[in-house]
C-alpha cells in the first residue's frame, strides 16, 4: 500500500490545514445540522475527498447519538459500519469519478439509484471526484435531484476547477473552498510519516520536498516514498538527485546571466538542460515561474505570497537587486510569449532561444538609456534653456557640453536643428517603404538630436512610444537613420510632456478635440496593419 493511503486521516482531528472546514464540518455534524449536498473545491491533492469520506462515515455512524451528545462529532471506528466502511464494504457509500463517467447516462443511471434506501446505513452518501467534468446535460439530469433529493441521501461534489460548474448547481449546496497546505504544515506531516517509517530526513530535505509539492499533501508523501525508495537516510543531495530539482539553480543561472547581458551563457545553460533531456517547453516553464518569484520580490520587500527554500530565497533577493521592478516584467511578457510560440514551431527549443536573446538585448537597451548623465540628456539641456532666465543660447550651452565630453566624429552632440524638415521627410518617406504604420506613427514624432551615438526622438503619447519602441520597429528605424546620415546610431525614443496646454485660454479649449491626433493616427495603423 502506498504511503498516502496508509496514511490517508480517518478522523478529522487528523486532518492538517484545513482547520476552516473541519471545524464547521464537525459543528454541524453535532448539531444535527448536516446539509443535502456540498462543494468541496481546490487544488489537487489537499484532502477534498479524504474529508468527503469522513463526513460520510461520520453520519452514519451507528453510535453518533452517543458521541454527540459527547459533543465530539467523531466516528467511533468500532461500530459494524464504522469496520466496513475502513475495510471498504459499505454498499451505502458511493463514489464516482466524473472524469471517466461524465455523460447524461451514468448520471440517470445514478438518479436511479437515489431512490432506493440504504442497505444498512441512515444515509446514502454519493461523492462525485471531478464533477467538472461533467457535460452540461448531465449537469441539468443531476440538478433536479439536487434541488429535491430524498431525505436518505447526501451529496459531496469535489472539484479542482469550481469555475467550470455551472451556478445552477452551486446555488444548490454548500460550498467550502480549500486551500494549499502550508510549507510548514506539509514538513509536520512528512515528519510524522517518516518517524513512523523509520526514516531518517534531514530537514533541508524535508523543505525541499514540502516546496516541490506545491501546496499538495498527496504529492509530498508520494516525494517522500520515492525519495526514500533509495536509502532509509535521506539528505538535501538525494531529494535533489532523485527529483530532478538540480535544474531549478539551473534556471536562476540563466536569468543571472540575463542580468549580464549574455546570452552566450544563458543559451548555454539552457541548451545543457535540454541535452540532459529536459523539454524546452518546460524550461521555458520554469524560468516564467522564477521570473515572477523574482518581481514579486522585488516590488513586495520580503512579503511574498510563495513559499521557496531559504538558499533560493537568497539567491532571488541577491538577482532582483540587478534589475528593476519594470524590466522583469517586461522580461515576463517576453517568455510568456514564448510558450504560446513553443505550441506553433517545428524547432521545440528555438523559442526558448529567441526569448533568451530578446531578454538580454532589452536589458542591454535599458542599461544604455541609464548611461546618458541627466545633465547631458538633451530634454533635460532643453528645459534647461527654457528656464533660463539670462536668456542662455543654445549653441553656447552646446559648446559647454563639447568641453566637458571632448566628444568623438562620431558622437558629436547635434540639435534637432541639425535634423531640418527636409532630411525627417526623407527619413519618414524611407521609412513608409518599409513599414506604412511605423510611418504613420512618426508623423507626430520630433528628433531632438544626436548623443554619444544615439537618435533622440520624442512623441507625446505612451501609445506612440510603446509601438515605436517594439523591437522590429526599432531596427527598421535605425537602418534607415543610419542610411540618411550616414553614421550607425541608436534609437532612444522618449516621452515629451507638453508644459504648453496649461496655459490654453479656457475660451478657447474644445474637449472633443483632445486626442484627435492620436486616435486619427491609431485609425491609420489598424487599417493599414
């Protein structure tokens, strides 16, 4: 017998963490206030059924008036039900699982058996696993019974996906929603199993079996009896060995070595993964999971909602401090992209690639747009003329600017002057032979000038940044500003406040026409795209 059903809880006062519906259970068991039908709903394997059958056993145990009136709400375990229902006898107790009996037939055939008494028993229990699974006309066969069953019967429905249960049947019972087990709670019970056992467990073993269950008491067992199936003396080196947890460091290796910009390294690790038989898709899996742990870390201080071992929680806070709160994120979008991608390519590994070379060339982009000193960034140089109260020139202030840089050929800092009208329409019109929308979008754009090597624009909206900023808009932009002028620049595109409308004559605001450049520009886009 597998240990998880050797140690499957047979009365409630052993059932861990999930104090909220033991409790209420239990209440009303001896008050005498059992309801018709439940909705036990949560993740998988945290105890939905095992307190399904407890509850089943518990109303009709032939010497619960006895124990109520104790006031426990227990089963005696010693009563001829009480032994049949432990040795798997009792005719009154039945379980279906949904799963493999979903249609309007296995239904009916259970309506059927709704209305014969029970064998032996004061009630006739059905436990429905799965019941999502079910289709919509067995769902409708199944809710007239609901609405009115017999007084001999009970019903206790469990679910992993609640939502998927139409609101006609959760209108009809009582719903109790269970939740993870927590990482101490699992350690507690593993403890227990092993003692038990004769095992001997390190802790750190023990907390890592408890982090790769998830939440789930059935999946911590069942690690723990694999793990143990090598050696009654386990330690940290065996659970990883054995579970395969050697690829979790693995993964922060490749978000570390996105942090540096190298992509070389990043594929590398990622590509010895694969050789040792880890599926792409997986890997792109895991570093999502880990890239969240990572934001959440970074914007929660410590406070976060995941439970991870002591070291990785180190080594997370060690890695969120080479990043901003921002650039995860859009590192995020970036891999979750790539696991749709992995769905529709011949080639299982060249999203996760992709991705890898995305994320370390954004967090190069972010790194070179932190390298411009904010006294030298040419909107700050701007609004600081503007300021002026002397009344400073602006070729003077350039000059400062080339003292204090004694700037290169090739990154001689420009003005948007040295960018007229004629040279940006060349610009745009090479652009429209490229991309029609990208034309369309620069058409409210303004070049501000050239810096240590980069292209200077500004837009007014987010809209028009976010777009002209995505990566293939990017290069299209660069080659042909690097074939206009005839120098290789990079793009910095940046948002520019305009100070201006504060300062409209309230006679002359017409709110019908704010955004109307914008939304004539997105009208454009989506009907060229």
């Amino acid at each position: 017998m597998s240990l998880y059903r050797k140690y499957r809880p047979q009365k409630f006062g052993a059932v861990i963490g999930e104090d909220h519906v033991r409790d209420t259970l239990l209440s009303a068991i001896k008050e005498g206030k059992v309801g018709h039908a439940y909705l036990f709903a949560g993740p998988r394997g945290i105890g939905k059924t095992t307190i399904a059958r407890l509850l089943a056993k518990a109303v009709n145990c032939q010497k619960r008036d006895e124990l109520n009136k104790s006031k426990s709400g227990e089963s005696c375990d010693k009563c001829d039900f009480c032994l049949n229902f432990l040795a798997g006898k009792d005719l009154d107790i039945i379980e279906i699982d949904a799963a493999s009996n979903r249609g309007i037939d296995e239904i009916r055939e259970l309506r059927e058996k709704v209305k014969f008494a029970p064998t032996s028993s004061k009630y006739k229990v059905f436990i429905i696993d799965e019941v999502h699974m079910l289709t919509l006309p067995a769902f409708n066969a199944l809710l007239k019974t609901l609405e009115e069953p017999p007084k001999h019967a009970i019903f206790i429905l469990a679910t992993t996906e609640a939502h998927k249960v139409p609101a006609t049947i959760l209108s009809r019972v009582q719903r109790f929603d269970f939740h993870r087990i927590s990482k101490s709670d699992i350690i507690k019970n593993l403890k227990m199993i092993a003692g038990s056992e004769g095992l001997s467990v390190d802790d750190e073993a023990l907390e890592v079996i408890a982090v790769a269950a998830e939440g789930s008491h059935r999946d911590s067992i069942s690690l723990l009896e694999q793990v143990a199936s090598l050696s009654e003396k386990i330690s940290l080196t065996d659970v990883r060995s054995i579970l395969g947890l050697a690829k979790a460091e693995e993964i922060l290796g490749v978000i570390e070595a996105i942090a540096k910009k190298d992509s070389k390294v990043a594929i590398g690790i990622a590509g010895g993964l694969v050789d040792e038989g880890v599926d792409s898709s997986q890997i792109v899996k895991e570093i999502t999971e880990a890239l969240r742990q990572l934001l959440l870390v970074k914007i929660s201080d410590g406070a976060v909602d995941f439970e991870v071992t002591k070291e990785r929680m180190e080594r997370l806070v060690v890695i969120s401090e080479k990043f901003e709160a921002g650039e995860v994120n859009k590192i995020l979008e970036i891999f979750i992209g790539a696991s749709q991608l992995a769905k529709e390519t011949s080639i299982r590994s060249l999203p996760l690639e992709m991705a890898i070379v995305e994320a370390c060339t954004l967090a190069q982009e972010t790194r070179d747009k932190k390298q411009i000193p904010n006294k030298y960034r040419i909107s700050n140089i701007k609004n600081r003329l503007s300021a002026d109260s002397q009344g400073v020139k602006e070729e003077k202030f350039e000059a400062k600017i080339e003292e204090s840089k004694s700037p290169t050929a090739d990154n001689q800092p420009m003005s948007g002057k040295d960018i007229d009208e004629k040279l940006w329409k060349e610009i745009l019109e090479r652009i429209k032979s490229h991309n029609h929308s990208l034309n369309a979008l620069l058409r409210d754009a303004q070049p501000e000038g050239i810096l240590d090597g980069q292209f200077i624009l500004s837009v007014k909206f987010k809209f028009h940044h976010d777009k002209i900023s995505e990566v293939t808009n990017c290069q299209t932009i660069e080659k042909v500003v690097g074939e206009v002028l005839g120098k290789k620049l990079r793009l910095v595109c940046q948002i520019k406040e305009n100070k201006k409308s504060a300062s409209i004559p309230r006679s002359e605001f017409r709110p019908e026409s704010v955004g109307k450049d914008l939304e004539a520009t997105a009208k454009e886009i989506f009907e060229t795209e």
